[in-house]
C-alpha cells in the first residue's frame, strides 16, 4: 500500500488568492527568473509532467490548458478529479513555477483516503509511459519490502528510456531505505526545507538516498476540501518534490533532449551546500537555486 506523504494534520485554508507566486519555493529556487526568460522564448516543446497522485480538482480555473491525458485507475475513469487536495497542491506548484509549454497529466493512483495499491500505482506508470510522459512526480511511498523488485525493474526502464522520475523522501524522520520508491537508485529522491534553508528534521527521511532538497514547510497551493477548490498549506516531502519536478521541467525546457543523467547533473551543478560538505545523508547535494541557471539562458 502506498500513501500520501505527509507528516502531519493538514492544515487546510480557504485562503483569499494572491498576486504572484503561491509557494515560497518557486523564488527561493530561482524558479521564477528561469520562467521569465522562457516566457519570452517562442516555440518552446512540450513537456508533459505526470503526477501520480489523489487526482486534480478539473473545476479549478488555475489548471486551465494545463491538463493533459488524465486517468483515473482508482475508479477507472478518464476523470480523475481529486477528492483529497494534495495531488491538485502538487500540480499547483508545477504550474506556478512553469511556463504555459509544461502540461501536468494527472494520473489517480491513490483514493481520497490517501491510499492507493502498488496495482494502481504501476497501471498509472505504464500509462505514464503509454502517454509520452517526459517526468513523473510521485509524493508517495509505502515500505520498501520484496514484492516491490518488479516494481523497481519497470522504475529502470522507464529511466534507461529517457524519463525522469522524481519522488519524495518520506516523511517519518528516519533512514529512507525503510521506504519506496525513494529507496530506489533510479529516482531522484527529494527531502524537505523550511524558510530558513534547513533541512526540516522533524519529519524529512534521511540516508544516502537522498538527492536534493527543496522547499516542504508551510507550502501554499490550491487544493480541494472534500472536491471543491479551495487554497491550502501543507507541509511534507510531498511538497518539495513538485518543486523540483518544476525544476527538471523547465531544465527539459530548455534542453529538451536531456534523460535523467544530465538533468540530475543540471541540478547537481546548482545546488548550494547547506549540511555537510559534499553530498550528505540529509541534504544530498543541497538544496537547489536555478539563479545561475537563469543568469545563463
């Protein structure tokens, strides 16, 4: 069983809309300046991120033109509008911190109790697959057991095909390879910071897994409250992984030919230390800034 992750009570607002950006994230990664500049490029490609998740709220105007093959494989309908919040607060911030050229595919795989089987989790990659998805965002995960080898092969030939998939840490605050898919050596496996670029150890699982870091405390999107939009804050491993899902994608953006490797070495090149020197069980090579990325465009 795989769940959605995140370590705490939800608290969930109906918040007024804001002008800018709704994440703190998207400015703190330098996300925004490297969306300015491809905002005045023409033709940009396509790059279609799958979010394997509770769905998306298909009311909220915010995803307008933004939708792309969307399946429901908890109901099996072509339909899956979210019941939950947090795979429409996981597409809000790919959409926010990304031009109009990246479409977010909604893929259900976990029911509105935040649970989901490994069946309907590899139906939703296969489908991902099927569908021509450059990057998939899974801020989920269940325990790292056997069964899941299978899993793991499916996981490498998605990669080895061109594909980048990001997924989050977790969230109990212990050592990672306790969890899947973040465990596993073929994604990148995202941890959690807060405002003051920490790595946020109340909850964020830690060990050599661990790729990069990214902003996870106190994280505002919009959601949905028992399917009506609504503007949440959440807090988790769930929430940074969207953010540098963003990231691959504009990076992909810009150099649409890239696999896994070459962004994850893109990424690797902007990250700013923040734990122990190198790459460390907490921060793995830090915490991300496209800033540079940006300068350079």
């Amino acid at each position: 069983v795989f769940k959605v992750q995140l370590p705490k009570a939800v608290e969930v607002k109906k918040l007024k809309d804001t002008n800018g950006y709704l994440s703190w994230g998207i400015q703190n990664m330098g996300m925004d300046k490297v969306q300015q500049k491809l905002n005045k490029r023409k033709n940009k490609p396509e790059v279609k991120v799958a979010i394997l998740d509770t769905g998306i709220s298909l009311i909220e105007t915010a995803f307008s033109g933004r939708i792309v093959n969307p399946a429901d494989f908890i109901a099996f309908t072509p339909f899956p509008h979210d019941f939950n919040g947090h795979g429409t607060h996981c597409a809000s911030t790919i959409v926010d911190a990304t031009p109009s050229n990246v479409k977010v595919m909604p893929v259900k795989t976990i029911s509105a109790i935040g649970l989901g089987t490994i069946f309907n989790n590899l139906l939703g990659l296969v489908y991902a697959d099927l569908m021509g998805a450059d990057i998939i965002n899974m801020s989920l995960a269940g325990l790292d057991e056997l069964e899941l080898k299978p899993y793991d092969a499916l996981l490498k030939s998605m990669v080895d095909d061109g594909m980048t998939i990001v997924v989050a840490a977790g969230n109990e605050g212990t050592d990672v390879k306790t969890s899947y898919p973040s465990s596993s050596k073929y994604v990148i496996t995202v941890g959690a910071i807060n405002k003051k670029n920490r790595v946020d150890k109340e909850y964020s699982n830690f060990g050599p897994q661990v790729d990069f870091v990214a902003p996870g405390t106190s994280v505002k999107g919009y959601a949905t409250d028992l399917g009506i939009p609504c503007m949440a804050i959440m807090t988790g491993t769930s929430m940074a992984t969207p953010h540098v899902t963003a990231a691959c994608a504009l990076i992909k953006t810009v150099h649409p030919n890239y696999n896994q490797k070459q962004i994850y070495n893109v990424l690797k090149a902007n990250s700013v230390d923040i734990e122990a020197k190198g790459k460390d069980k907490y921060a793995g090579w830090g915490r991300i800034d496209l800033t540079n990325f940006a300068n350079n465009l």
